[in-house]
C-alpha cells in the first residue's frame, strides 16, 4: 500500500490486492482509510524508484523481443510494459506459450502479472487491463472484427486522460460501442482528436510503433538454457560460443566490433551488463573472449533478497545471454601469412598494440588507458592532450582540411619544449623588441640574431582554476622570440606581458625560456 | 590619402565594423571615437563587400570631429586577394555600387559573388575611370602570382594602386614586411600601412571570438586555430604605428 501526499492531504496512491478487498482504493484519503482498516501498512511512494524498475524490467523483457518499452503513466492508468513479440513468438513455441513462459517466470520473482495478448497495441492494453478479472492472461484476437470484440470493454480501456474520461462518464457512454457509435466530428470539438485516435488504434485502423527503450542492434545473438547456469565455467563457454557465432557472422558481412553488449539474464529477473570497447574493430573472438571475461570476472555479487546463500545462489543463475555488437565498422577480409601465429610473429602482428591497448583499457578501466591528441590551441603547452584510448582516434576539432595534420604546427615550435617555462634576466629594448642579452642559469647569452615576435593572447575563457594543472603561472599576453646567441645556440623566449599595457609599472613583464631549437 | 609613417598623421585605412556581420566586433561610432581619441583626423570604414557601414561612421565621425572615409572591402569568390577599394568622386562611388549590387545579386541573401573578371574585364566599368583608389591586402603567405597580380593592376586598370602591409605578430613580421617591400617595390606601386581594425580597443578581443564561434558554429574551446592568435586588430595610435613600420618610410 503506497501512499503520497496530493493537494494537502496524503492519499493513497497504490493499494494491494488485500486492500482493495477492505474497501479502499487509490485517491481515498489516508485519513479515511485509517479509519477504514487501522492495522493498514503504509510506504511512501516513490515514483522515480518505480520507472526505475519499471525501466530494469522492460530490459529484462528484451529476452523474448528487442521490442519493449514501458507504457508510462501518460497514457493513463496504470503503468506498464509493452512487447512487441511480432517474429518473435514462434521462437518460443507460440503466442500463448511465450505469453504463459512470460507470466510464469515473473510470477515465480513475486509479481503479479495481468498480460493482454492482442493485434493492436490498443487491445493489447485494454485487454492486459481491463480483461476478465479472473484470469491473468487475456488474449483478444480479433483480426478486423475489433469493433465487436472490445465493443463491452468500459471506455477507460482506451487509454484516455480521466478528464476525458469524466467527461464521456457524464455524457452517459459507458462502454467502447457507445463511443464508437458517436459521429467524430463532435467528438472532436469535445474532447479532442485523442478519443477517435484511441478508437482507431484499438481497432487497428491506424498504426502505433513502440518506441524500444533500447534501439535493437542489429548484431545480436542469443542462447537460452533449458536449466540456468550457475558455474561460472559454464557461463564462460556460452559466452565464447556466442562470441564466435558473432565474429562469424560478422566475418561474412566484412564487419568488425567496436563496442559489444552482454546482457546476462538471472533467474531473479535481474539483468548485468557488460559493455566492452576496442580501439580497432575486431572480430578475433579470442580477443573479444578476452575482454569480455575481464569483466566477467569481476562482476560484483548481485545483491539479493534471498534468505539463505543457496537460494541467493540460485537466483543469481543465468537462463538466457545476449550477445552484441552496438557498434561495427567495416573490416575487410586479411590474407594470413603464412607465418602468423608462431610464437616469435606476435610483435609484427599489426593488431597486438591494439589487442593490448583493448586488454589494459579493461582491466584498468576505459579512462586510464590514454594517447595523445593534438588539440588546436596558439599556446605551445596546449597543444597536445590525452584521450581515452579507447575513443574514436579523430576528436572533432576545427573543420580543417584533410591535409592539413593536426599535428603540424602553422608556426615554427621547437622541437623542445620546457614543461615549465623558466624565468630568465634579459635585456631588452622597450616596447617589443627582442632581447639583446638573456642570463639562464648564470650563463649570460649574447643574442646575435633575433626573429619576433610572436604575439599570442591568453585564452579568456578558460578559468584559471580549470587551468591550473596545465598553465605556467600567470597568463598575460605573452610576446615569443626566435632567438640566437654567439655560440650559434638557438632559444625560444618570451616575454610575459606588453609594457604598453601591462598592469603594474613597477612590476616590469618578466623573460622566460620556454624551448630549443637545437 | 597616402600614409607617410613619418608623419605624425595616421589613418587607419583597413577597417571592419559590425556590419560586417559576425567578423566586425564594434560599432561604427566607437571606431570613430576611438581613432579621435587616438588623434587620428579619419578614420576609414571598410566593411567586407558592403558600405552599410558607412552612414553609422560618417554620424559617429562627425560627433567625434574627424572625417570619415568610405569604402569597401572587396572580397572575390575566386581566390583573387581581397581589395580596399576607396571612392574619391561620387562617379567612383556609384561604380562601386553598381559592383556591390552585381555582386549580390548574383549570390543568395546576405552574400556577394564576386570575381577577378568584375575586376579587369575591359567593359567593367567599376575600376575604369579615375576615382578609385584600390589598396591590395597582401595575403598571410603571398603566393608566387601575388606579383604579377599587382602588376596587372597597375598596368590594367586605371586607378591609383596600392598595397597594404600589417604586423600580424606571428613571428615572421620584419621577413614578411621585407618581403611585401620588395614585391610593392618590384611592382612599382606604393606601400601603405594598415592593421585590419575589427574593433577599437584590444578588450574586445573576447567579442571578436565568441563571433566567430558562432559563424563558425561551434563551441570557444573547440574553435581552435579559427581563432585569432592575439588582440592586435584594434586601432592604434600613429605613434605605435611609425614604429611598427620604421623600416618602411
């Protein structure tokens, strides 16, 4: 019994089956209902915990069809999942052996289940809802006598708003025939176009797609046990025997896995997921095998509601796993050479950096693994950044033109750069001229020959504090020097501030060494 | 209307404002009241291939006391280097209206084609005739025609020619001016200086980015190298500019 407070006063929002028994019903008062029945057990409601779980069952539902979504409380009524089981149904031996398949391993986890089996999604919730009461499953095949079927069913089987509903209630229609007999035009100036829309979809006049709450991959494989497994050997084999159908069928459409899916189904009902990337796209399925057991083995223990550890036990067994690849990309066919495979081949083999990068990306996690990227920044110690191996190898920047690298500077750099620029006296004439003497390290430097400058701006936008672990210091508009002294050793110096338009006249913009060129 | 660097009078002859939408990150009138401020007696106002502009300089120009000097900057679909073109005669000004009206007319709202056939082409009316004062913008990198570009429009067309240098502050500064030098020089026309003003004062350096992000369509962080590398498109005072060009009388 679930309860929540509504325009001041807290009423009930859900009651068990018991109590609807005792005479209450959802929207009585607390107050009232206390009254009713005093020894009454009250929980908070709590409406994201049930999408949520509504949503964890809808994924659990993707065990008989790609197809299912939860019907949420915007259609009115009572929440529920929908399944689209079209092609799906003889997989399980038929319509009503899924439906039965479906209604006994969820009444076996505690729930109560009212299934409606139909060929409109229409129906199909009417029926679930509003179907006879004593049976838990109903099933409406009408096929094109719709109007005759579900013309006894009360209006509030089509899934309408209760305004809409009160509406119709004091116009006297009580049942979809007396709705169906009205003329539309009226019915729309009424109440909207949504009572004919309901008609028609109910009738299967018009069409209406559910929306998966997952798209279906299109990679996907599964396997079912007539027992569950427990072993995590057993699970293991199954896996790699879905691995490898995968990888072939994968093999024949010359595509390889970038990012696969695991769903192990449990007996309680729960589903783990695995998701695992590569950073090439692969169909090895020893290599996949290999990423996947990473997390196999380290899939936490489920947390349960059982009793005793051998019920636990039980419950965390898999019936059915699913396996697939949510992202692909086109792989051709490879000659094998002759030679692959011998033991002292596997540094040549072209794919081993990537298998590697793949395995430590799981086993230390996708965001500890990283490689260089180069980034599109005036500031010499911005250039370079690290992404997630992982990711795609191209991160979107600036539309440049293809031959253009990224990593080639526009601008000579040297090829050595300080990680910190470091402070140095120099000589120079004002305003922005290039030094004619640098000391670094006690060493006074001579410059002979000078290039510059060049002026880069600080980037406004970036907080200091976002900054912090990358920039040097304070950031001011820095002036770069090409600079060479006597010995015909070149440096990269710059000067940190304009004297036109520094802050502090008694703080002059100090010299920095930020790289050589050799 | 030439640039003496010597002398103390400057004009900044290069100069975008607003209405050039989403480059230009200043008003008219606070260009003009800046480039008074700077003791400048013009200022230019050369919006890339429109003279809406000009109306807002010429009012601004007039509350700040100095004079306005109107043009266009000519920027032609088919790589030809863009050109500042200068009216100094009314016939001028409605030669280069009739050009901008071609132009536009010729591309979809908001934009004008323009090529180096409007430029040369013998009955083109637009450069014939006296008037017109055209300052070719030496490009980041002149590529190996830029010459004989120039050449061909000293020796075609009948207006006064020039060419413009800036400091971009990338480094190459002093090789580049060097080399510009030596081009103008090789060409026979006269160098002037300029410093591609899109807004007055270097604070709105800022502006200037988040405009182009948004032409750009993309985020500040993203933007990279579309950016400009510093905040020397303001105006600047003759002074700063003589030195900047002391090498080039």
């Amino acid at each position: 019994m679930l309860a929540a407070p509504e325009g001041g006063a807290t009423r009930l929002s859900a009651v068990t089956l018991t109590a609807r028994k005792a005479g209450l019903f959802p929207g009585q008062t607390l107050a009232d209902a206390r009254a009713l029945s005093p020894e009454l057990a009250v929980h908070d409601h709590d409406p994201g915990g049930d999408a949520a779980a509504l949503d964890a069952l809808a994924d659990w539902c993707r065990r008989y069809t790609p197809w299912a979504a939860p019907s949420g409380l915007e259609s009115g009524g009572a929440a529920g999942l929908w399944l689209d089981i079209s092609g799906c149904a003889h997989l399980f031996g038929g319509e009503v052996a899924m439906l039965d398949d479906l209604t006994g391993r969820l009444a076996r986890v505690g729930y109560t289940v009212r299934a409606g089996l139909a060929d409109t999604t229409g129906a199909a919730w009417a029926a679930a809802r509003f179907g006879r009461p004593a049976q838990a499953v109903t099933i409406i095949m009408a096929e094109g006598k719709h109007p005759e079927t579900l013309a006894h069913l009360p209006i509030a089987a089509l899934r309408l708003p209760p305004e809409t509903l009160d509406g119709l209630d004091r116009l006297g229609l009580r049942n979809i025939a007396d709705l169906a007999a009205l003329p539309r035009a009226g019915l729309a100036r009424r109440f909207g176009e949504l009572p004919a829309r309901r008609l028609d979809q109910a009738f299967g006049q018009i069409d209406e797609p559910i929306s998966p709450r997952a798209p279906a991959p299109v990679w996907r494989l599964r396997t079912a046990f007539p027992e569950a497994l427990g072993r995590e050997e057993d699970i293991a084999a199954a896996v790699r025997n879905l691995a490898e159908a995968l990888c072939n069928r994968l093999a024949r459409a010359e595509h390889g896995a970038r990012r696969l899916e695991l769903c192990l189904y449990r007996v309680a009902g729960r589903v783990d997921t695995i998701e695992a990337g590569t950073s090439r796209a692969s169909r090895d399925p020893d290599h996949l095998m290999r990423l996947l057991k990473e997390q196999l083995d380290r899939l936490p223990e489920p947390p349960t509601s059982a009793p005793d550890p051998l019920s636990a036990a039980a419950e965390a067994m898999v019936e059915t796993l699913t396996l697939a690849a949510i992202g692909t990309e086109p792989l051709h066919m490879t000659q094998t050479g002759i030679t692959t495979g011998l033991p002292n081949d596997t540094e040549r083999d072209p794919d081993a950096l990537e298998q590697l990068v793949d395995r430590l990306s799981g086993r230390l996690g996708a965001n500890n693994v990283r490689r260089f990227s180069a980034r599109e920044s005036y500031l010499p110690e911005r250039v370079q950044t690290s992404t997630p191996a992982l990711a795609d190898k191209q991160p979107k920047t600036a539309a440049n033109t293809p031959s253009d690298s990224p990593w080639k500077p526009a601008l000579p750099r040297p090829p050595r750069l300080l990680t910190r620029p470091e402070l140095v006296e120099a000589v120079a004439p004002v305003p922005d001229d290039p030094p004619v003497m640098f000391r670094w390290h006690g060493h006074l430097h001579r410059i002979t020959r000078a290039e510059g400058p060049e002026r880069i701006a600080p980037e406004w936008w970036r907080t200091p504090d976002a900054a912090a672990g990358n920039t040097i210091l304070d950031d001011d508009t820095r002036d770069y020097y090409r600079v060479e002294d006597e010995d015909g050793r070149r440096f990269w110096l710059y000067r940190n501030g304009l004297y036109d338009r520094h802050r502090n006249a008694d703080d002059p913009p100090k010299w920095y060494l930020h790289g050589f060129f050799g | 209307m030439t640039v003496d660097a010597f002398s103390p009078g400057y004009v900044e002859l290069q100069v975008t404002t607003n209405f050039t939408f989403l480059q230009g990150a200043a008003h008219p009138e606070e260009l003009a009241a800046q480039a008074a401020v700077l003791g400048h007696d013009a200022v230019a106002v050369t919006d890339h291939n429109t003279l809406a502009g000009v109306v807002r300089g010429h009012l601004g120009a007039k509350t700040a006391g100095i004079r306005v000097i109107v043009g266009t900057r000519l920027n032609f679909a088919d790589g030809t280097p863009s050109l500042l073109c200068l009216p100094t005669d009314l016939t001028a000004y409605s030669r280069l209206s009739r050009l901008l009206t071609v132009g536009k007319r010729r591309a979809e709202k908001a934009q004008c084609r323009l090529s180096a056939t409007d430029l040369f082409s013998p009955d083109g009316i637009f450069a014939r005739g006296a008037g017109q004062v055209l300052i070719a913008i030496a490009p980041e990198n002149p590529g190996a025609d830029f010459p004989s570009f120039l050449s061909q429009m000293r020796d075609e067309l009948e207006s006064e020619t020039y060419l413009a240098a800036t400091h971009l502050y990338r480094g190459d500064d002093t090789r580049r001016l060097a080399q510009l030098a030596d081009i103008a020089k090789t060409a026979r026309i006269p160098l002037v200086a300029t410093n591609d003003a899109h807004y007055h004062v270097p604070e709105r350096r800022a502006l200037a980015d988040v405009l182009t992000c948004i032409r750009e369509h993309c985020t500040i962080d993203s933007a990279g190298h579309r950016l400009t590398l510093n905040a020397e498109r303001h105006l600047k005072p003759a002074a700063e500019m003589a030195r900047l060009f002391r090498d080039y009388p």
